[in-house]
C-alpha cells in the first residue's frame, strides 16, 4: 500500500504517528511524509529564513530514518488557509503520495494550521484522482477508495480513539526520528515548557494502557462515503 502521512508542521509526523509509520515502512509499504509549511515562524529569536531552512533539513533526516518519501510543501508557517492556491498545492501532494491511507491531523486540533491542513486534506480527496482539474502541476492519481484517518491531537486533549495501533517496537523508531528536529525542541522548551521526549513517552505510554500494550498511537478514521470501509488497513 501506498502510506502517507500530511502534517502541516514539521516535527508533527513524530509527535503523533512516527510509530505507526515506522510499522508501515518495515512491513514493506511505501511511505510517504509530506510537511505543508516550513515551521519558519516556530521560533522568538532565530529568524524566519534561516529556521525555514534548518528545519527543512530536519524533517528530511526524520523521514530517511525509515526509508519514507519526503515532500516539502514550504507554505509560511502560520499562514495555511482552506484557499484556492494550497488547496491545488494540497491536489498535488496526494497526487505524488497516490494514497491507499491518508493520516491526517483531526478537525478539533488546538493549531489552525493543524485544522486547516486537515480540511484541506478533506476537499482534495476526490479532487487528486480527477484529471481535469485546472492549474494542477502533476496528473490524477488513481480516483481509489483511500481510507482517511486522523491522528492524535498534542497531549491528547479532546482526542477520543476510534482505533490504536501498537508502537511497542518502534517506540526507539520514534524517538530516534523526533531526535532529528533539534530546533523543535530549543522552540518547545523556551516556548512551551515542553519536553517533547517527556511528551511523547507519557502519551504513547498513556494510549498504551486503553490498547492493552506498553506503547501505542490512537487514531480515528473518517468514515464517510466512498472511502471504503469495509477493512482495517492500519497495521
């Protein structure tokens, strides 16, 4: 199957559904991670060009830990908008994924970027396999029934699984491509307070205990028509 994960952060793929993916990628699917902005706003002193890029750099590294295609979508970070012009950058993206499973952020997620890159992903859906839409960059991908499903939300808050997939053995995975974002975790802890290790541990850990594992990620799928519903397809 062809996987991808479409975050509107770079270093939300990690917080949320490295694990998932790292499963994905070592039973041999095709996995793909797309970042729609280029977080260069994440940050109260280090400036906005230079950020952009360091953390492009990151984000690549994270996705080579386990073999996934990258695709950098370099939106200006705090500025993603359900507009025209990202919703054809948004066609694009699923068109280069051509995807069996989308992972996505959910509607109720604290960040409007977060929010917006979900919706976006939404009103795309049928729009990447339909070959006459206009000032597109790349050709309809197959019209296919991908299943959509929505990742956790940071912290968890107001985030209620439908379906967890257990991370157990790919909890280093994780941590080792959250490593990669070193100016994420400089931003979150002058910004937030946050150690973002510490945040991941508790979560995973804490979704573990509903799944009956030590580690696992928590996921609700959209069902809606034309998705195809009728399997589960997360491993």
């Amino acid at each position: 199957m062809n996987v991808v994960c479409i975050a509107a952060h770079p270093d939300d793929t990690e917080l949320q559904c490295a694990g998932t993916l790292a499963r994905y990628a070592k039973e041999g699917h095709r996995v793909t991670i797309a970042v729609f902005t280029n977080g260069n706003m994440g940050d109260a002193v280090v400036q906005p060009d230079i950020l952009g890029s360091a953390r492009e750099k990151e984000a690549r590294a994270a996705a080579a830990v386990i073999g996934a295609h990258f695709i950098w979508g370099n939106i200006t970070d705090e500025h993603v908008f359900p507009n025209q012009e990202q919703r054809r950058l948004m066609i694009d993206i699923l068109r280069e994924a051509d995807p069996d499973v989308i992972i996505t952020h959910s509607p109720n997620d604290y960040h409007p970027d977060h929010r917006y890159v979900g919706q976006l992903v939404f009103d795309a859906y049928f729009q990447k396999g339909l070959p006459f839409i206009p000032g597109q960059s790349l050709p309809a991908c197959r019209f296919g029934k991908a299943q959509l499903y929505y990742m956790d939300n940071s912290a968890g808050i107001n985030f209620n699984p439908t379906e967890y997939v257990d991370i157990t053995e790919t909890f280093e995975i994780k941590k080792q491509m959250l490593l990669c974002h070193k100016t994420q975790f400089v931003a979150m802890q002058d910004l937030a307070n946050t150690d973002m290790l510490e945040m991941i541990d508790v979560q995973a850990r804490f979704r573990g205990m509903a799944a009956g594992c030590r580690y696992a990620e928590g996921f609700t799928r959209l069902d809606a028509y034309q998705r195809g519903l009728t399997r589960r397809v997360l491993p």
